[in-house]
C-alpha cells in the first residue's frame, strides 16, 4: 500500500477518533448511564486496527457506519468520501456526498462544500453534462467567495476538456483573468485556439483580433506572436514574419529554437543568404543554441568550403558540448574521410551511434511536470499546463 495512502488514512483515522472523542464527552455528559458511546470508542478502535493492519478498506467501511451523520461530522464524511475518490472508487464517493445532500440539517456553507466535492466526483467519472449543471447552479447560489472561485476554476477544467474555450473565457473574465497567473496564461491560449479555428474558416480579421486581445491578456503568449507570423507567411509578407518571429526571443528566450527554421525559410524565399547569414552570427552572439550554430555552419560549407564548417562547430563544442553537434560533426568527417575507407569506416560506425542517441532523445519538455515529446505542444498532454512545454537545452538538446 503506497505511503500517502496509508498517511491519508490515518489522518482521517484521527479525525474520526477527534470526532467520536467530542461525541464521546458530550455524550457521557448527557446520558451517563448509556453505552452506546463505548460502542461507537469500540467500533473505532476497530477501524484503526483494520489501518494499522494495511487492511484499508475494512478500516474506511467500519469509518462509515460508525460515524453517525450530524452537524459535527459533515467534513468527516466529506474528508471520507474525498478519499474514495483519490483511492479509485468514484462511484463511492458520488454515494457518500449525495447521502449528505439529502441532509435537510446541513447548513448553507456545507451544503457548497459537498456539491463542490460532488462536481469533483463527476468529473473524475467523465459525468461532465452532470458535473456542468451542478458547478453552475453552485457558482449562481453560493454567498462564499472562495466556494465560488473554486466552481468556477473546475468549471473551467471542464470546458477545456471540452474545447468549449469561448465558455472557459467567459467563466474566467475578469475576475481570474485578473488575480491568477495561470488562468491569465490558459486565457490567451484559449483566444490562440479560437483564433486558429478562425483561420481553419477563413476568418483571418477576426484571428488577428483575437490575438490582440491574447496578447493584451499576456504579453507573454509566445503563441499569440508565432501565429501572426504564420498569417504573414501565408500571405507572402516574408519581412514583416521574420520581425513578428524575432518578437518572440523577447517574449521568452527559451522558445527561440523554434523560430530558427521558419526564419530560415523566410530569408531563403526573400533570396537574401547574406541577411540570414548576419542574422544567425547575432543569434550566435546572443544566445549560441546549437540549431543556429548548425544552420551557420551549412551555409558555410556551401561558400567557404567544408572546413570552415568544421571550425565552426568545432569551436562551438569547446564550449557548450551537444549531442547534436557532435553528430554533425561526424557527418562533416564523413564528406572529408570518403576517399579513405579505413578511416571512413571508424567515422561512420560513431555516426550510426550518434544518430541512434539522437533518434531516442525527446526535444521538448514541460517545466512543470516533466513530460517529454519529440513535438511542441502548446497544452501539455500530461498535466495540461498551457505554454510550459519548451525546447530541452543542454548536451541533448539546444
């Protein structure tokens, strides 16, 4: 049984016992000639040995039917049906939190408190129709704030599941647009969504409308800024995509590496080398990511000769090591070792094992969560944060 399993049923454990303990005072206090008490002291006890004996799920049933459902007890039964829902059983927790909405003694906050926990519980089944209805009729009746905030942010989980981004903009405008970071991020990638179906119909002021307003969300928003430029490719504005793309390094650095290959396409559609070529020595001088390093290098070869690549990278792997450098190196011997097969031989089996390397390692990582993929993703897969997978830098990457 993993540890914070075993940690979160002792917890609940204890606050049973609190629980049963005040029951147990006020009770004695009320009817000292009664033992049910004593049962209810007995029956805990049994429960924690069930815990302590890794023997979970006795311990919760035991939990259930000794704690009597009261105004006391409410956030026991909460905290129990929440710790169905984190074990698996989902449908178990539905149960608990809907037997305590049939409650007629349960105040108003509690009440909140349990449909928010049994939104929670549809959502985690996939009932999203379900989960929608509860989570609106709890964000228009609820006097907490913080009962609202938190309807209102699954709310908006649900309808990014959904790909509903007008309804998530129209939950989260302006309050937690305004107050929390993240949703700020996920908003301008909800106008990016919009704005690419936009496109995808032919709308292409409306995109750009919609991209301002991301950008006016989050001047941050690397994607508002690589769709602009994709819109004046598209259009054949090769200049205005290259200074739309350059944005983006100011935006964050880190997203530069995808830039590079569009920009190249750029200048080579312009038929302007020498402004590629200038562009990439400041890249290099800027921030030396070994993909403007290898693009330099190529253009290199081709006007100077395979030596003056050579150097090049050479030079660059003294000081920043990279699997990738090292691999385009091997193919530059290769081109220079073909006329000696012994030598040509040795080059190329270190080349087979560089591309190997190469061929296993992801590009991109989410700096949240860690997930790694050999593609972009704007929404992480894994903990679905917007704008956090970025290139990997480093030997394996940039």
């Amino acid at each position: 049984m993993p540890d914070p399993m075993l940690l979160g049923l002792l917890v609940a454990a204890i606050a049973i016992g609190w629980w049963l303990g005040r029951l147990d005072v006020k009770h004695h206090r009320q009817h000292r000639d009664s033992s049910s008490s004593p049962a209810l002291t007995r029956n805990y006890f049994v429960g924690l040995n069930y815990l302590l004996n890794e023997q979970p799920d006795q311990a919760i049933e035991t939990f259930v039917q000794t704690l009597e459902v009261n105004s006391e007890t409410i956030d026991t039964h909460i905290a129990l049906g929440n710790l169905f829902r984190l074990r698996g059983e989902t449908d178990r927790a539905v149960k608990i939190h809907q037997n305590l909405l049939a409650r007629p003694s349960l105040t108003e906050a509690q009440s909140s408190h349990v449909q928010l926990e049994l939104a929670r519980d549809f959502l985690k089944l996939g009932l999203l129709d379900r989960a929608e209805r509860l989570l609106i009729r709890l964000i228009r009746s609820a006097h907490d704030d913080d009962i609202r905030r938190s309807g209102k942010r699954l709310l908006i989980d649900l309808f990014e599941r959904e790909k509903e981004w007008q309804k998530a903009l129209d939950i989260a405008q302006p309050q937690l647009i305004r107050h929390d970071q993240n949703i700020r991020r996920a908003a301008a990638h909800w106008l990016c969504e919009l704005a690419e179906e936009d496109i995808a119909n032919g709308s292409v002021s409306l995109a750009r409308k919609r991209l301002r307003q991301a950008l006016n969300i989050d001047e941050k928003c690397v994607r508002t800024n690589w769709l602009f430029a994709r819109m004046e490719h598209h259009t054949g504005q090769y200049r205005n995509e290259i200074r739309i793309l350059k944005r983006i390094r100011e935006q964050d650095a880190d997203f530069t590496p995808i830039t590079l290959g569009p920009i190249s396409t750029a200048y080579q559609m312009l038929d302007d080398e020498q402004g590629l070529i200038e562009f990439l020595q400041e890249q290099i001088d800027h921030a030396p990511y070994i993909s403007s390093v290898l693009m330099l290098a190529e253009h290199l070869r081709t006007r100077e000769g395979i030596n003056s690549a050579i150097d090049l990278v050479s030079s660059h792997l003294q000081h920043y090591p990279s699997l990738r450098g090292v691999d385009y190196l091997t193919d530059l011997y290769l081109k220079e070792t073909v006329t000696r097969p012994h030598d040509h031989d040795r080059i190329e089996l270190l080349k087979r094992h560089t591309s190997q390397l190469l061929d296993k390692r992801p590009r991109h990582r989410c700096e949240r969560c860690g997930f790694t993929a050999s593609q972009l993703y704007w929404h992480c897969p894994q903990c679905r944060s917007w704008g956090m997978v970025k290139p990997i830098t480093g030997l394996e990457g940039e």
